[in-house]
C-alpha cells in the first residue's frame, strides 16, 4: 500500500474516532433509545446489540417506554450510525485477490476486491416511540461498498403491557417487519447471529438454510406475540415477497432475487427463567416453511423448505462481569421438486443443517468496556453434485466458490476481541478461521485452494449517535 493510501486510511478513522470521543458520553446501542428513556444504554444491552433482561422488556413493549409526559417524542427518536473497516484475506468474494485501494472513494471497478472500506456503511436509525403504543425500530443503510442504499431492517409494533390472563401478566404485541426472526427477543436467532458485524469483502460461507437469513429484506409480513408470566414467549408470522402489492415498501432498495409463492409461515416458542438479578436461562424454538421459485423465477412449479430450529441461552450479568453463552441449530429438508426437473440437483430430495455457537465475555472497567468472543460456526448437507459443484461452460470447476465433491459442508471458529472507550464507539479486531470449505480441508475445488485460504481478518469501528 503507498503512502498517499495509508493517508486515506488514517486520516478518516482518527477524526470520527475523535469526534465521537467529544461527544457526551451518555448512550451506545441506540442512542435515541437511551435518549427517549433516560437510562443508560448498559440497562439494556451487554454489547449492542445483544439484550439484557431490561431490554428485553424494552421491545416487548414495542419500543415505546419514555419519560415523556406526551404521548409522543418532543423529538424525534433518530440515530445515526457507521462502519469503517479494512479487511486483510487472500480470497475476495469474487474469487480474485483483494487489492489495497479505499472503497468508496477508489476506481468503482474495484468495489467488491478493496481492502478498506470508508464507510463500509452508514445507517440512519428510527428508534423509539412513534405515538402511544406505537413504535419502531428501522434501519436505512447506505453500503460503501456495493454502492447501494436500502431499508436494511425494520420491526414496527403495537404493544400491549397491561394485559393480564387469570391475573397474571401478559405482554402481546402485533409487529410488521421485514426478515423472519427480527423481531425475536433473543439475540440467538437466525437475524441477530454472531458475527453482529462482517467483511463485505472477503470470501463467506456460500450455503445455508433459507431460515437463516435467506429471505431477509426480500419479504414482509405481520405477526402476533405475546410473553405470558415473564415465562413463555410465543410469536406467529406470516410473510409474503416483498416485490409487489402491500409488502412492497418492506424491500425498498434491495434486488428480489428470491421469490417465495403465496405466505411464508414461522413460528416461534421459548421458555425463560430469571434466576435473581443476575442470571437467566433460555431455551426455545422455532422454524418457517416456504415455497421459492427456483432461479429467480416468479411463476412456475417450486421447491419447498421446511426449517426447524433449536436454540439456547445463558446470562450473567454482574455489576462489572458479563457472560452471554448461546447456542442454535437448523435442520432443513429440501424438496427440490422444481429444481431437480430442471437439471439444477443431482437429488430430488436434500437435507442441509447450520449450527452456531459462541461465548462472550464483557467487563465494565474504568476506562471503557472490554470484551472477546468465541464462536463456531457449521454448515453440512447432503452431497449434490449439480448443486455445490460450481462449474463453468466447460464443466471445469471455478477457483474458490466450487466444491471439487459437491459438498457444501463447511465450517470454522470466529474470534472477536473489542473495546468500547466510550459507548459511541466499539474498536473491533475479528479473526475468522475456516477448518473445512466446501466439503474439504485441502483442495476443496480442485484448484489447489485449502479452507485456510479463506481465513479472514477484519478490523472495524462502529460509531453510533
């Protein structure tokens, strides 16, 4: 890199560091929620955007608590938000060597290969109350490196907290969002999985199950939930594509490359127990069945997933010690009717599991909170030849996205060590490790690349007001 580059690196990264270092230190997270409640952000995060208990309740309640005397906002509950990151990896995720340059202020045909991306995003948040018992969390993202703005996320809900069955409590709520599981209260979902942020240019897992971020901002839907005696936590929804009709403002700004037929059910079930004040359990489940046109089609006959999911969850929360363990595993039967009778599967009938974990650690210091995590991640499947085998026009395997035996078996651990000086600001340092890669430690598409030449580290800041 020459010298003028590390300029462009360096010069940007102090100043917002510095900026947000001037700012009042009083909310990480969200800010507006912390402004709307008057809480610090710590009452209801570990580490944004994993939720305590407090926060918990927070979004049961439709993101509305205030300390207003109106029954809306004085002003209006925004935020503001940014990514800046360089990412060091011997593969880019179109399957060239990744260049030094900046993104986006670099030539545009370098976008998916640089290495540096100022921003790699920037998001405006609506975060709070809207009027009543109405309230919203959304997300605009503009991403710096593909060049694209859309409405990345958004959960907007009525809530009810002063309902009661047989005089014990009962929150409920109806939510409209636009990716299966958003709108979940724990943090070990398919939406909130660990990594919280990642490369945009490095190589990543190819292959997952639809309910695991499959369908996310290409679909919209309504749903209904309730938690029963601080106890049970229930939610039903029913989503349809987001490419035409009522949902269509759902998917604003992102290309519907994956369309479903008719409604997308999911469900989802958990218990919680609070163990004191400083310790909670969680185990629950969940799942969606879908019917997507293959290719991208829109008419014509489909393939049907049917997803089911097992999850967990350990707290602690002391007055300096955090500890957050969380599990969860994906199980999805394939019936790939409309693919197979096309020549796209080598089997009419598939089955493909994703399994993640991971253990965080934060501690409140003096001088900032302090934190690593250690996740694993897996990816295995039936074998399918026409399916995880990429080829190109001559039937050749293509260098590191095809899978020499058709596998799509992958899977590897992410560490994570951050620094939180000030609670607009997270200094992040990421390291993923791949142990196998379509199917394959060594060799994996027949070109001579291993699973190590994946291995990616990414450094990021995450800057919020």
């Amino acid at each position: 890199m020459s010298k003028f580059k590390y300029i462009k690196l360096v010069i940007p990264i102090v100043a917002l560091f510095v900026l947000a270092m001037l700012l009042p230190d009083k909310s990480y997270a969200l800010p507006s929620f912390a402004r709307q409640t008057g809480l610090n952000c710590y009452n209801c995060h570990t580490i944004w955007p994993e939720l305590t208990p407090m926060g918990r309740a927070f979004k049961l309640g439709g993101y509305t608590q205030s300390n207003a005397e109106t029954p809306y906002e004085p002003l209006p509950p925004v935020s503001v938000g940014a990514v800046i990151s360089t990412t060091f990896a011997k593969q880019a995720g179109d399957g060239s060597d990744m260049t030094h340059g900046v993104t986006p202020f670099d030539n545009a045909d370098h976008k998916g290969r640089d290495a540096t991306s100022i921003p790699q995003q920037f998001n405006l948040f609506y975060g709070g109350r809207i009027y009543g018992n109405v309230g919203a969390f959304a997300a605009g993202t503009i991403d710096g490196v593909g060049k694209s703005v859309n409405l990345d996320m958004i959960d907007l809900r009525y809530a009810d907290s002063k309902a009661s069955i047989a005089n014990t409590p009962l929150v409920w709520g109806i939510t409209v969002n636009n990716r299966p599981s958003i709108s979940d209260i724990y943090m070990s979902t398919p939406v909130w999985k660990f990594p919280y942020e990642g490369s945009s240019n490095a190589l990543a897992t190819l292959y997952g199950t639809v309910n695991d971020g499959g369908l996310d901002t290409m679909v919209g839907g309504v749903g209904v939930y309730a938690k029963w005696n601080d106890l049970i936590y229930a939610e039903v929804d029913v989503y349809r594509t987001a490419n035409n009709g009522v949902t269509r403002w759902l998917g604003a700004g992102t290309p519907t490359t994956t369309i479903v037929q008719g409604a997308v059910p999911y469900w989802r079930l958990a218990i919680e127990k609070q163990c004191g004040q400083e310790h909670s359990l969680m185990i629950g489940t969940y799942g969606m069945v879908s019917n997507i046109y293959p290719g991208g089609a829109s008419d014509g006959p489909t393939d049907r997933f049917i997803d089911i999911g097992l999850d967990a969850q350990y707290q602690y929360i002391g007055p300096k010690h955090i500890l957050t363990a969380q599990a969860a595993w994906i199980h999805e039967r394939q019936d790939l009717n409309a693919t197979f009778n096309a020549g796209g599967s080598s089997n009419a009938t598939n089955s493909l599991d994703t399994i993640r974990a991971r253990v965080n650690y934060a501690y409140r210091s003096p001088i900032g909170t302090m934190g690593a995590t250690v996740g694993y991640f897996s990816t295995t499947g039936s074998a399918d030849a026409t399916m995880y085998s990429t080829v190109d026009q001559d039937g050749n395997p293509i260098q590191y996205t095809g899978s020499a035996n058709g596998s799509p078996n992958t899977d590897g651990f992410i560490f994570e060590a951050n620094y939180l000086p000030t609670k607009y600001v997270k200094l992040a340092a990421q390291y993923i490790a791949y142990d196998k890669f379509l199917g394959a430690r060594s060799n994996y598409d027949g070109l001579g690349t291993n699973a190590s030449h994946n291995n990616t580290v990414y450094l990021y800041t995450r800057i919020m007001y």
